[in-house]
C-alpha cells in the first residue's frame, strides 16, 4: 500500500490492524469535490463522522475542504479535536436528548432536527442561528434492509406534510436561517438515484419557501454514494452523478426561485471505506466437512458481514501467487456462529501464522467494533503521504477493559 509493506506493518505493529492510506483519502476526497464544484461551485461537504471517527483521519479530510456532520456529541468533540471548527460542522442526531441538543445550541452549532418535537423541546432553552430538519421522502435504498435510512419504514425524518409546520413553528420563534436535510440512501451505485432523490427534497422546498416565505441557505441531500465490495460490482461514476444531481439541482431552484442555496452532501463510505486494509493472523485452520481459517479477525472488528451478511473481498497476504487453492470460511475468535468474515470462499491453502488481508475496511468497521468475549480493540496506522507509516491509535489491552470498572 503506497509502496509499504501490509506484511511489514503486521510484523511491525502486530494484528489485528487496521492500515490506512493517507494519500487515498486525498485523492478521493478532490475528485469528489472536482466533480460536483465542476458544475455548481456552491457545493458544500461535510464528510460523515459515524462512518470512521479517528480524529487523525478527520484532520486529513478536514484539510481537504471538507466540514463534518455528526450525530452524537462525541463525534462534535472527534471533529473539533481535529480542527473542524463549529461553523462547520452539522449535528444531525436522532432522538437525541435535550441536554445532546443545547451542547450544539450552546456552541453556535447548527442542528439539523430529526423532529419537531425536537425542535420543540430545545426552544425553551433559545433558539439556534440556523434550523434545518430532516426530510423523510417516502422511499430509499440501501446495499441491505438494515441501512436503508428513507421510507415508510424508517426511524429517520419527517414526512413532507408535516415539514411545513416545522418550518414555520421556527420562523415564528425568531429563526431567519434555514436549511432542509434528507438521507435517502446508503452505499448506491447508480447516479440517476442522486438526481431522484435531489428532486425530492428541492420539490419540498420549493413549496415551503413558497408557503411559509422563508429563504434555504443549504440543500443537504445526505450521502449514501457507494463504493464496490465485490469483485463484479462497477464503482459509482461520480462524474455522471455530479453532473446529473447539479442538474436537476439548478432547475429546481430556478423552477421554486430558491435562489443559488448551498447544494451540501454528506460523503462518509466514498471518503474512506477503500483508504484501509485490516491485517489479521491465522491462529487455526480446521479442516473437516468444511474448511475454518481461524483467525484474530472476528465480528468484534468487523461486524458488518455477521450484522447484514456484507461481503469484504478477503486475500492471504503471504500467499497471493499461491496456486493451491481450496474452499474456505474465514472465521475469528468470538462464541457465536455468526462470526464469520468470509463465507466458503475459494482461497489459497491456509496455514496458522498467515496474514490475512480485509479490503475495503475503512467505513463502518472501528466504529463498530466491540469488546465482545472481552476482546480488545484493534491498533490503527496511517500511512502518511510521504510514505512514512504512522500509530494512530493504539492497540486496546486487557487493562483498558478494567478502565470503567469502580
């Protein structure tokens, strides 16, 4: 990876680890932005906190343009710490408490509110410089049922009819700042869904604004642009959605007289889900009716295949001109049967003492990750672009699991 050994930082640093590439964050960060200020130079990104929230990773990003949207306070503190300052960052929490909500009120944080009721419950302790809320379109898509984030069945948002209310409950209470917020979508690999999807919520706004008199200073159609975990899948063509979602963007605010607002994103999986490789040792491989490679790499790291039988394409880092192959599970050290990293995938013969090599572990896999059968969490190394290799976290001992314990 950029010229270093994965080998070398297993031996150096020991695994489980996850490595990470500075100079992909970069890159991926600049042909997003490229892309889409190509052809409307008021986008506005805010890079997804939830997906990887190591505040060194949001320094990169956070050098790169890009703001942050945050859902918990935690996630505002990762991205202050990394030098986000408050003007921007987005707090878009659901079901927060009141106490989450005044935390970003108090900091002249933006909050965008998952619910009037929300909003409400803030409004007796001031009222914040900017208000958004969070449309809920009717529909979405997602790689799997359980990241589909729009729709009927959805906990996410609030449906067009009722947003009207909203928007006028806080131009009552004094607010002369508004945005409008929506997340339809999760890993999506077809860009004609972005340009749906940004019609959707420019038709709500159009209509409030038209209704109620007030101006949007952003348009935040979410995130969701997806990234491919297979070998057959073909990557997202960010060019075309761009060009597509400006587009519909353009003639929907001059179709409303919306004016030019802020066109805002929320790239989170684009971002950083390709940047990282989790290296793993094989402990153990059983061979009966079937094939286990039993490694340090269970769903106490990488969660997601066990939570929505997600696919990560899966290499024998030290075997990768290696012939003999044989169909094999790929499994960790946790007491569940779920644990399970690849499933009867046809790999090289496997013996204890490989490395094995996760792609794509970037998004969602740290912030996931647990201290299941008392596990400690995994070590964190970037490589920098100057191709020096850098700790980034440390690896979790035993004695951090006694930490809370009084």
């Amino acid at each position: 990876m950029d010229g270093a050994s994965l080998l070398g930082m297993a031996k150096k640093y020991g695994t489980p680890l996850l490595v990470t590439s500075e100079k992909r964050i970069v890159e991926n960060c600049r042909i997003l932005r490229s892309e889409f200020i190509k052809y409307y130079d008021n986008t506005s990104f805010k890079y997804a906190v939830k997906t990887n929230s190591n505040p060194k990773l949001i320094s990169v990003i956070a050098n790169e343009g890009f703001g942050a949207d945050a859902s918990s306070v935690a996630e505002i503190s990762f991205a202050r710490y990394a030098g986000v300052k408050n003007s921007n960052i987005l707090f878009s929490p659901n079901y927060a408490s009141v106490s989450e909500l005044k935390y970003a009120l108090d900091r002249n944080i933006a909050i965008n509110f998952d619910d009037i009721g929300q909003f409400q419950s803030l409004s007796k302790y001031g009222m914040p410089d900017v208000v958004s809320f969070r449309l809920n379109p009717g529909f979405g898509r997602g790689e799997f049922p359980g990241i589909v984030t729009a729709g009927p069945g959805a906990k996410f948002g609030m449906p067009s009819d009722k947003m009207s209310r909203a928007y006028k409950m806080a131009k009552d209470g004094g607010v002369k700042r508004f945005g409008m917020h929506m997340m339809a979508g999760s890993n999506v690999l077809d860009p004609e869904y972005f340009a749906a999807i940004t019609a959707r919520i420019l038709d709500a706004a159009g209509k409030i604004s038209k209704s109620i008199g007030i101006d949007f200073e952003f348009i935040d159609i979410g995130g969701g642009l997806g990234v491919p975990y297979r070998p057959n899948e073909k990557p997202l063509d960010i060019e075309r959605t761009a060009r597509l979602v400006t587009k519909v963007f353009k003639e929907k605010c001059g179709e409303y007289g919306l004016g030019e607002p802020a066109l805002m994103m929320e790239p989170g999986r684009y971002i950083i889900a390709d940047t990282t490789v989790l290296l793993g040792t094989v402990n153990h491989v059983k061979r009966y009716s079937r094939t286990f490679i039993g490694t340090d790499v269970g769903m106490n790291i990488l969660l997601r295949p066990a939570l929505y039988n997600a696919y990560h394409e899966v290499a024998i880092a030290n075997r990768m001109d290696s012939k003999n192959l044989e169909k094999a599970s790929v499994t960790g050290e946790i007491c569940e049967n779920t644990d399970m990293i690849a499933k009867d995938r046809m790999l090289p013969r496997a013996e204890g003492g490989d490395i094995i090599a996760v792609f794509n572990s970037g998004a969602y896999v740290y912030g996931m990750s647990s201290q299941y059968n008392s596990r400690p969490r995994p070590a964190e190394v970037l490589i920098r672009s100057c191709g020096k290799d850098k700790l980034i976290r440390r690896r979790e001992t035993t004695l951090d699991l006694f930490s809370t314990i009084v």
